[in-house]
C-alpha cells in the first residue's frame, strides 16, 4: 500500500472517532444502565478527559512514527523553537485582538448579539466545578490531538500549503461551534476567532515543519483564555 494510501486512512480513523466518540461513548453508557441526565458537572469534566486521554493514545499510536521524527529534531533546536513559540504565540493574540475589533464592528454596525460560544460556555462550566481536569485538559490533551489531527495528520494528505491551510483553519475553527441551534449569522461571527486561528496555528505548521512547536504555541493560547476566564469568574 502505497505511503498517501495509509496517512488518509489515518487521518479517516482519528477523524472519525473524533468527530463520533461521543455518540459511541452514550452508546456504551446506555448499554451499561448509566444514566448520564444525572451526571454533574465533575462528572462530565471527568469523561472529557478521559475522552481526551483514550483519544490522544490512539492519535498517538497512529502518528507514532512522525511524533518521534518531530520530537527529536525539536529537541535538537529546543531554545531557538521555544523562543519562536512564545513569539507566535504573541502573533495570534494579536490576531485574536483585530478579530474581537473587527466583530464588534460588524456586530454593532447589524445589530447582531452574539453570545458567548457553546464551546466555551460549556469550558467555563466544567473549569468551575473541577478546574485541575480542565487544565490538564486544556493545556495538554486539546493541543496535542487537535494539533496531531488537524495539522499533522491533514498535512500528510494535502500537500499543497495554501489548500492546507485554508481547510485545515476552517475545519479546526469550524468543529468548535457547529453544530448549533444559534442563527447562521450568529454561529458563523462565533466562529471566525477560531478559525483564524486556525489559520494560523496551520500557517506555522507549514512554516516550522513541527508539530511540538506548534502545540506550544496551542496550549499558550489556550492557558491565556483560562487565565482570562478566572480572573473574570
């Protein structure tokens, strides 16, 4: 089988559970007799991270091969990529920045309300009843699947870089609102933060050639807006 034959049925079966693991996971509460309508919060934040947890394993195994090649030559240019994580880093919270602007504009200018995404409502829910799980969860797990899925292992199937990119952003930014019941309008504004980032978490993937660098630079983000969040709780 040829190389391009196996990285896409990679790439399917870590998108598939992905994007399913969650029904899959009901179904097998349902067939253990337990009644998820009672969870608590804590419970739920337990059963994310362990969603997380068995999903990285899997992205894990499957993209062993290219972690190992990635891991080593970081660690050779480990300082000189470190620096270049916190200045990316900076990069997007720049871009995150204009994006805010630009939506409060157009917002304004239509006389949209937009919400806080069910995303991160639900990130905000589950920091406040077990914040140690989602923390682990948010700066560990999120950034490295994510990044193994949607950079690394898209990377793999589609070599042209601007294509890349653009696909890559937009399902990256895209899977973090939908579905949703929220009006067209109201979910696509929503989702234009993430998938700029996208934009650029893919750019640098493209630019660096590795995905830790790119995982730091995720998890940065991501420690920012837990900052954010509790200090506005």
């Amino acid at each position: 089988m040829k190389r391009d034959d196996i990285d896409f049925i990679k790439v399917a079966v870590v998108m598939f559970f992905f994007f399913y693991i969650g029904i899959l996971v009901g179904n097998i509460f349902n067939w253990l007799n337990i009644d998820i309508t009672g969870f608590s919060l804590t419970d739920w934040a337990v059963t994310d991270l362990s969603i997380k947890l068995f999903m990285s394993l899997l992205a894990g195994v499957i993209y062993f091969g290219y972690l190992e090649s990635d891991f080593f030559k970081f660690k050779e240019k480990s300082k000189e990529l470190f620096k270049k994580s916190i200045h990316y880093f900076g990069v997007i919270i720049g871009i995150k920045f204009l994006v805010a602007i630009l939506i409060t504009i157009v917002t304004v200018a239509y006389g949209l309300e937009v919400p806080q995404s069910q995303n991160q409502s639900t990130i905000d829910s589950l920091a406040q009843a077990a914040p140690v799980l989602i923390v682990i969860s948010s700066l560990i797990f999120a950034p490295f699947l994510e990044e193994v899925i949607f950079r690394m292992g898209l990377y793999k199937i589609i070599k042209q870089k601007h294509i890349f990119i653009l696909v890559s952003g937009l399902i990256f930014g895209l899977m973090h609102i939908f579905p949703t019941n929220l009006p067209l309008a109201v979910a696509i504004m929503q989702s234009i933060t993430y998938v700029s980032i996208g934009f650029a978490l893919a750019y640098i993937y493209v630019k660096e050639q590795n995905i830790y660098l790119v995982m730091i630079v995720h998890a940065l983000n991501n420690l920012f807006g837990l900052v954010l969040m509790l200090l506005f709780l």
